[in-house]
C-alpha cells in the first residue's frame, strides 16, 4: 500500500510556512541567532519570528495559548489546506509534542506565586502535551481520531510512523501528523543543566562542534492512501516508503558507541521500503552536533552505508534543534529536497569531524528520489523514515 | 486483524499488585511510591538505579520489569522483536513540578538528572537497558484510561507483522490504582484472555 | 579538607544522586566514584558539577575537566580547596 504526502506545512527559525522555509534553505541563510529569546539574551537560539500575540492574532484568537499549540495549528493549517471533508474517508490527527504549553504555565505559576490571584486559567487547561493534538483536529473536519505522542526528539517522526501504521493496517484513510514544541525556561536551563549547549552557533559534524542550539517550530505532512487520494483529488508532492524504529537500550541519553539502535531503525527502514542502501540520495541527520550524537551517527551510517556515504547533512545547524518537533519539521525538508532536485548543506562546519566522509556543505542540485532522515531520542528512541519521489 | 491475547497481566491496586486477577503481594502503604518501592524491595532489588528515578520512572520500571521477568518474554524472543508501548495522562509530572520548582528558586542550575526525567519515556528506556529490548516502541498522551486504546493499538503494532509480542500499559503517576501492564501476543489461544476491551477493564478494576 | 568536611562533602553526594542504598561509610575517600566505584555515569557527573556549585560556590563551566576533578572524593575535595 503507497501512503501518499499531499499536503505539508512547517513554521521555524527559518520561516512562517514552508516557501519561506525552502528559500532559506536554498540561500544557505541560517535562521539561528544571538538572543532572538529574550530570556536569554546570551545563548544561540532558533526561534520562529512571530511573537505568540502575532501568533494567536493569526489564528484568531486570545494570547492565553502556549507557543507549542500556537505554532503547531500554523503548520498543521498550512498541510490541511483547503481539503474538504469527507464522510467516506476516516480522517485522523497524530501529533507528538515534548513540552506542552509550558512556557505560558511557568509564567503563570510565577504570577500565582506573586499575586495569589489565578486569573484566567486558560493557560492551565493549554498546558497538557494532548491540548495542542485537540486543538489542531478542531480544524480537520470530521477529525475522528487522535493521538499524541511524546518520545522526546523524536516525538515528530513517531507521529508520521504511527499515521503511517494507521493508514496501512486500514483503520484510517488520511492523517495529519507532525510535531511541535515552542521554546520555554524550563526547556532551556533543563538543557543548560546538561551542558549541552554551544556558546556560539552549533557546528554539526565540526571536529570541534561543542553542543546544541535549541529551536522551536512545528512541521506536518497531510498523508493519505489512494482511496483517499481518489476523492480529495489531490497531486502527490511524495511518498513516506519506510520507517524504521528501535530502542538503543544503552543510556538514558547518550547514544552506545556502535549506534546499534540507529543501525537498526535505519535497517528496518530500508527493508520496509525496499530499498538497497544505494538508492538512498541523501540523509537528513539527526545531527545535533553533540560530540556523542554525530560521532556515533556518522558510524552507525558507515556500518549500513558500505559501499558509499549518501550526501548527508544536518539541518538543525539552519534551525537549531527544535525537539518533538524536529523529525516532522526533517521530515518536510526531506519532502522538499525530492520535490526540489537538491540536497542541503550542514553550516559552519570549518574542519570537517572525518576528513573521509565530510558532511555536504553548499547545496548540490541533483536527482533526488529517496531520503533518509533520522531522529534519535533520549530514553534510547530512535526513529528513521524514508520519503520517496512518487 | 488476528486475535491477540492478552498473556499476562500486573495491576496495582490499592491494597495490593495483582498478577493476572490474584493479589500476590499486600500493600498496605498509602503513597503510589511508597508501594512502588516496597514492591521493588521484595520482588526485584537488582537495579540500584531505581533509587534515583523519579516517581513516573519508578512506575514504568516496576511494570516493566516485573513482566519481563514473570513472563521470561526476552528469553522466549529477541528482544528486537519485542514492542514496548505505555500511555498516561500527565506525561512527566512528578518532575516537571521539581524542575519547575528549582528554576524558580533562583538558582542558575537546574539538576540535570531529574531535568532527564521530564520525559515520560525515559522510564522505558531503563526497562529497554536492563532486559536488551530493542524493539519498536511509543509513549502517547490520553486524557484518560481507555481499555480500547489498549486493545487497538496492541492489535496495530501486532498486525504490522513488526513484532512477535507487544508489552503495553498505563502508567499515571497521580493516580494511586488502575496503574497496569500488559504481554499481548497473537499466541495463546485457549490458555490465555482475548485481548478485548472488556478485559483489559476488568484487569484494571481486579475483577 | 578535614574528614567532617568530607563527611558533609560525602552527605551531599548520597543527597544529589539519590544514592538511598549507600551509607557514608561505604564511599572511600581515595575510590573511584566512576565505572566500578559507586557505577555513575554522565548524568551523574553534571549532577556533582551542580552540586558543588550549589553547596560550594565553586564553578566547573568545562565538563571536560569533570572527569579528573570529579574522580574520587579527594579529588573532588582538593579542587574545591584550591578555588576556594
């Protein structure tokens, strides 16, 4: 069964949809920046140029909602379009978040806490990681199922794997899955506790990268089977042909030194799609520049790719990492590399990590037919998909 | 869709942990952890790392572990053949408030251990450690208990033909009963539950 | 440091790392805390890193350098000596 990409829709550092998205892409222009949150003036952080007044006000309504929901119904928007309801095929919402609305809920507790008064309480009933998976099925008509997913970084790419399971074993025909997560405190001194962070702008696959930059934004893709690509009538922009996942069963949050769990979920993706590792055109990393992620990444690649590297890079050094998010917001960037005909480079490097096998760093235009695009995680999570030219 | 069947069951209840419908151990404590550790000082007691989890990860190890070593699933299939699945409605709440309370204090650093644990799957994670389980696995949000949920998504990671067997459960850490887990396979006829919403409720209630 | 010193040092480190199993007498001032000793991992090391920070006022802002500072109690109590 072809499970068929009609629809995407992607908000970050880079942009409000997906054109703006691709043109920063295309122009090498990193949406990263010093102090774009104003809570930390000091770190480099990806973070969507829309304030969540701007960001409510574009949705109509009250700015009591967290960022994650906010920014979640404009790229989930964005996929649905303009498709009409149906009442032949079952339509479904699957959405993975890590944050919920914890940047408005930190903030109220903190008004509590000064003033003793609740004030409106909208902000607590937004704060649960489902609010914004109900508030997005509101705009799919005849929603009649959801779920939301919550595994971390690869919260996103879980979602897409799940819709994919959902549309294939028949029990729905189109699906709206994605992920989100909007930037908060608790977020960012959590990651701060960890040491993790880049002083300046993250370097993926740099012999001398020193951490991450966090990001924020959403990405969603509107998938469909043929029946119901039949009645909505609409062009395929690309096919989801695998995905594979598995659990690195090894740490908390560092991945094992072989990266067997990426070799595995990298493995089961090819063999669902069919595909020998050759035909794959370029992967879309995980690449966080952490020193554990890429090093052992780049050798888990290595050990499945023997014949030759694909073209690889990391484009979470254009959007920092953007968490329950990142898989989905990849997973269109992946859809618009096959759409497209290039591949996108990884930034900053300026000594490559292994000199044999160097991350892309300027765009290559070239056919694209399959990509590769992984998610890794804490708690052992690794998630590839595969998006294929139809 | 084959029938699965549900090969065992674990459910904590108020006054007790219950293995497929029987109290085996008594729980007299009041507190959700206060049984959790009691019940890992008499039955496991060979994760140290227990200790240092938080209240939610306490819970998805205690189910998680408990299963695989009652029903010895990780000897009988690769563990990569194993799915793992667990819902709640709160995801990470027992240290969401910790850290949430120490960023607030004004101190720089938050603590980088329970800041891991702010995320509902890390708890599975450890169980994956210790039993070699490299299989397919999920945390999903719900707003509340849904036998169904169980039942479906059990028969959608078996129907996938991905999985021999599936361990899936719910693990609410505010709640002080109706926390339980499941080994669901499409082996079992005639010895073991069909894997039906029914039963899975009346697990949960310890009928 | 004196051994009471030590003794509060090794207190905040059972309290920060949740080590509920182990007594004070049970960590040797001269043992590894790593590996084999008490079994920490890397989570365990930023754990430390803030609890000297915060029971000592005492920064490591490379967590590089945590691994010969953070080896043994001792070493853990010479570095706090020295920047204090």
């Amino acid at each position: 069964m072809e499970i068929f990409i009609t629809g995407r829709g992607v908000v970050s550092a880079l942009g409000n949809n997906t054109e703006e998205n691709l043109q920063s892409l295309l122009n090498g222009q990193t949406g990263i920046s010093k102090g774009s949150y104003s809570d930390f003036p000091e770190k480099y952080i990806g973070a969507v140029k829309l304030s969540s007044e701007e960001l409510s006000d574009k949705h109509s309504l009250k700015d009591v909602y967290g960022r994650t929901a906010l920014l979640g119904l404009t790229a989930a928007k964005e996929a649905w379009g303009n498709n009409d309801p149906s009442s032949t095929c079952r339509t479904g919402v699957i959405s993975g978040n890590s944050v919920g609305g914890m940047d408005r809920t930190e903030k109220h507790v903190i008004k509590l806490i000064n003033t003793g008064q609740s004030g409106d309480i909208r902000p607590i009933l937004a704060h649960p990681c489902g609010y914004s998976t109900g508030l997005i099925s509101k705009i799919i008509p005849n929603c009649e199922y959801a779920n939301t997913i919550s595994t971390a970084c690869s919260s996103g790419a879980n979602s897409i794997m799940q819709a994919v399971k959902l549309i294939k074993c028949g029990r729905l025909d189109r699906v709206i899955a994605g992920g989100t997560d909007g930037l908060s405190n608790f977020t960012i001194k959590g990651f701060s506790s960890l040491m993790i962070f880049d002083e300046k702008r993250c370097r993926p696959f740099d012999a001398n990268r020193a951490g991450l930059n966090l990001g924020e934004g959403a990405g969603y893709v509107l998938l469909e089977n043929e029946k119901s690509l039949r009645e909505s009538g609409n062009t395929p922009l690309g096919r989801m042909s695998g995905y594979g996942i598995a659990n690195d069963s090894f740490h908390q949050t560092a991945l094992s030194p072989n990266g067997k769990g990426a070799v595995l979920a990298m493995h089961h993706a090819l063999d669902q799609a069919k595909l020998k590792s050759e035909e794959i055109d370029y992967i879309n990393t995980h690449g966080t520049a952490t020193e554990n992620n890429d090093e052992v990444e780049l050798r888990a690649i290595q050990s499945l790719f023997t014949e030759k590297v694909p073209d690889y890079s990391s484009t979470k050094s254009f959007t920092g990492h953007t968490l329950g998010a990142s898989g989905a917001i990849e997973t269109v960037y992946s859809l618009l590399a096959i759409i497209n005909d290039c591949v996108f480079p990884s930034l900053n490097i300026k000594d490559d990590m292994n000199k044999e096998c160097p991350a892309l760093q300027k765009l290559v235009r070239k056919n694209v037919s399959n990509v590769l695009t992984n998610s890794f995680g804490f708690g052992g999570n690794q998630t590839t998909l595969i998006v294929s030219k139809c | 869709m084959n029938e699965s069947y549900i090969n065992y069951s674990l459910s904590i209840a108020k006054d007790g942990l219950y293995c497929n419908g029987s109290k085996e151990v008594d729980l007299q404590q009041e507190g959700l952890i206060e049984k959790l550790d009691s019940i890992y000082d008499s039955q496991i007691k060979d994760y140290p790392k227990y200790y240092r989890m938080d209240g939610m990860a306490k819970l998805v190890f205690i189910l998680g572990d408990l299963i695989c070593a009652r029903t010895k699933i990780c000897d009988d299939i690769d563990g990569s053949d194993l799915a793992f699945v667990m819902l709640n409605a709160t995801g990470s709440f027992p240290s969401d408030s910790i850290h949430n309370n120490l960023i607030m204090d004004g101190f720089e650093r938050a603590s980088p251990s329970n800041f891991v644990y702010t995320l509902p799957n890390v708890g599975m994670g450890e169980v994956c450690i210790k039993w070699k389980i490299t299989g397919e696995g999920l945390f999903l949000i719900e707003d509340e208990f849904s036998a169904n949920c169980i039942c479906e998504i059990a028969d959608l990671f078996l129907s996938q033909g991905k999985c021999k067997a599936i361990v899936i459960g719910w693990a609410e850490p505010t709640e002080n009963e109706g926390n339980c887990i499941f080994l669901i396979s499409n082996k079992g006829k005639g010895i073991n539950l069909l894997n039906t919403e029914k039963n899975i409720l009346k697990i949960r209630k310890n009928e | 440091m004196s051994s009471e010193e030590k003794s509060l040092l090794k207190s905040h480190i059972i309290n920060y790392l949740n080590l509920e199993d182990v007594k004070q007498e049970e960590i040797q001032d001269a043992a590894s805390l790593f590996g084999d000793g008490l079994g920490l991992d890397s989570i365990d090391a930023l754990e430390l890193i803030v609890m000297i920070e915060r029971e000592y006022n005492v920064k490591i802002s490379d967590p590089s350098m945590g691994k010969e500072i953070l080896y043994s109690v001792d070493t853990i109590a010479n570095y706090i000596f020295t920047q204090k």
